[in-house]
C-alpha cells in the first residue's frame, strides 16, 4: 500500500448497554480514499455486519459502509462507530458538528462530550397485508425495509422465521418490532439476508422507520429502543421533521495500523 493509502482501523461496539454487548462495527480511517475492491475485502476479511470507511474531504469526510458481501447506502451503528473513530484518532473534538457525505447524501453528525449522534432520513411506509405464516399482526414496507408488528416484545425474543420467508420479502431489512418492553418504547429484531447479514445485532437505521411510527403513536419524538438480538443494544431515536436522530452509547475495543498489501482494484 503507498503511504496516502495507510489507515487505522478502529473496533467499536456500538449501543452497549448495562444488558447489551452492542453492534460490532469496524471503521477505516485513511488520508485518501480506497479501492473499492479492498474496502470489499477488508469488510469481508473483517466479517462484522458493517464496515465504515472515512476520508477527510474538507468541509467534512466521505464516508462509505460495506457488509460483509455488500456495500450498502446506509449505515447507522457503523457512522457512530466512525464518530468515535476520529475522535480517537484527535481528527475531530468534542464538541464538534460533522459532516458526512455519503451514498444517502450529507449525513449531520455531532460530538458532545463523549456522545454521538447522526441524523438519518425518515422513511415513509405504506400498510399491506403479510403473509399469515409469518404471525404479524400488521405490516409495513417501504423501498428500503419491511416491519412487521407483533402483539407483545416477548413474541419479538421468540420469535423464529424461516429464512426463505424473509428473502421473499424482498427488501434489505425486515424489521420484526413490538411496542413496550424493559425499559423500552419499541422491541424489535433485524434481519437482512439480502445483504449477507443473517440477524443484524443492532441496526441504527431501522430507526429510520420505526421511530417515526412509534413516536406517533405515543404522541412524542423521543423513542428508546431495544433490539433484543442476541447480543442486545439500546439506542435513543428522536423524530424530526428533516430526519431522525440516533444516538447510543459505545467501546473502542481497539485500534490497529492498516497497511494494504498493494492488491485492490
């Protein structure tokens, strides 16, 4: 790798909690940008749900997130993991306003004593009737995602779908949510096949949707939400007009020099 493509790649667990182990997620950090073929491998290589990848472009820094098969045009847990990346790497300080651009478009960012927080889109849904063998209650779908309702947040831990159900489906997250739960105005779990992630440990932008919803339904934009893989995560989603804003706490699990070995493309 030539010098302008070394990095450090940063491990970070994302949505942690006092029950929650968090999101995994691994964010490169490098003065210019990579090949795709090696963000691709690296991603794979890393096997974690998303990898980001961040490169100072003044006013802010483009950022990009692969899964392990795919590059995908939204990250949520992943763009927090890169926050605590460059502040880590002294590229920004608390407080700070960050600004990503990204495939979904300039992503608002901010860091506030120790504290991220992004602001992703809202997506809007419309209601169609599931299938019966999947048992929910209700359903919604949009470009990017499916929910589907369940009566109680235990039905949400127990729940078991068949993997050919959720692929037919046909979006990359399907997104299974109940109101309620400990601690928790909605309960849910994430699964995205469609994008090599068999069940996503916890999914910031599934907030993107559900948020929105729930906080209709309760009258409020503040929503807390628990995704209760098994892993676990607990995040904060707040609905604006212009968006939703996720935040969460984080780990740095560690840092290591990223040195490329000449072979992307």
């Amino acid at each position: 790798m030539s010098e302008q493509l070394r990095g450090d790649v940063f491990f970070v667990d994302v949505f942690v909690a006092d029950d929650a182990l968090g999101n995994p997620a691994a964010a490169v950090v490098s003065a210019a940008r990579l090949p795709v073929l090696t963000m691709a491998k690296l991603a794979a290589a890393f096997g974690l749900s998303e990898t980001a990848f961040v490169v100072p472009e003044p006013p802010g820094f483009s950022l990009r997130w692969f899964t392990p098969t795919h590059e995908v045009p939204l990250c949520g847990h992943a763009t927090i993991a890169a926050i605590k990346a460059l502040e880590t790497g002294a590229l920004v300080a608390s407080p700070a306003s960050i600004r990503f651009e990204t495939a979904s478009g300039t992503l608002h960012a901010s860091l506030r004593d120790g504290s991220a927080a992004v602001r992703l889109p809202r997506w809007e849904t419309t209601a169609f009737t599931p299938p019966p063998a999947l048992g929910a209650i209700s359903a919604r779908r949009c470009t990017q995602a499916t929910v589907l309702e369940f009566s109680t947040p235990d039905a949400i831990v127990g729940l078991e779908l068949e993997p050919q159900s959720i692929l037919d489906l046909e979006t990359d997250l399907v997104i299974a949510m109940a109101a309620g739960g400990v601690d928790a105005d909605v309960t849910l779990r994430v699964f995205a096949p469609r994008i090599g992630i068999g069940e996503d440990p916890v999914t910031g932008s599934a907030q993107c949707v559900v948020a929105p919803l729930i906080g209709a339904r309760l009258g409020r934009a503040a929503i807390r939400a628990h995704q209760v893989s098994a892993r676990g995560g607990r995040l904060t989603a707040i609905v604006e007009d212009a968006g939703v804003v996720i935040s969460g706490a984080t780990r740095l699990v560690r840092r290591e020099v990223l040195v490329d070995d000449g072979g992307g493309g």
